[in-house]
C-alpha cells in the first residue's frame, strides 16, 4: 500500500529540491570598471543554468543588455545586479552597455 504525501511534506520536498538547485547553479562575475566589461568574454558550460553576478565599479548607471539572451538590467553606479542566464546551447551570446555601446561589450561563450 502507498503512502500519500500530507501538503507539508510535498511542499518541504519541493522547497528542499529547489534549494539544491540553486545552490548547483554556477555564478559567474561580471565588472564593469572605466566603461568595460572585465571579462568581456565569460566561458560557460553549455546546457547549464548561470547567475551572472554584475559589480559596477563605476560611478555612473550601466545597462546590461542582450537581445539573443533576451535580458537588460540597470545596475547602479557602485551597485550590483544579478542575472540568470541559461540554459543555453553551444555557441556565442554578445551583450552590451547600453548606455557606454561603444566600449561596453561583451559576449558569453557556451561550449
């Protein structure tokens, strides 16, 4: 005869297994220093699911954007900003600075 799970123990399930989750999800640190990207270019493995970690050490707003990640975050001058990403297939990702276009670039490499 099976047991039924009570609601209590169904959720306790469901929250310990989110937990695992997250705390398996790679994070991946992304400056923004003098208008830059450091790296510019993050390796990540393909088919996973990463939290970018963005630091702007600058005194000003930067965005984060990305048109084939489908993401765009402001991150604060001296602030920090976080973005999941993934899981994404093998290949290249270019994201950008909106507001710096011309120096702030970057790309993530899923191989």
């Amino acid at each position: 005869m099976k047991k039924k799970l009570s609601a209590t123990s169904l959720i306790l399930v469901t929250i310990l297994s989110s937990q695992s989750s997250i705390a398996a999800t790679p994070i991946i640190e992304i400056r923004i220093r003098d208008h830059l990207f450091y790296p510019a270019e993050v390796v990540i493995p393909a088919n996973t699911k990463v939290k970018l970690l963005l630091i702007n050490e600058d005194p000003t707003p930067e965005e984060f954007e990305s048109y084939v990640l489908n993401r765009e975050k402001v991150i604060v001058g001296n602030g920090k900003a976080i973005i999941f990403v993934g899981p994404l297939d093998a290949g290249e990702y270019p994201f950008f600075g909106e507001f710096n276009m011309s120096t702030a670039l970057g790309k993530i490499i899923a191989e």
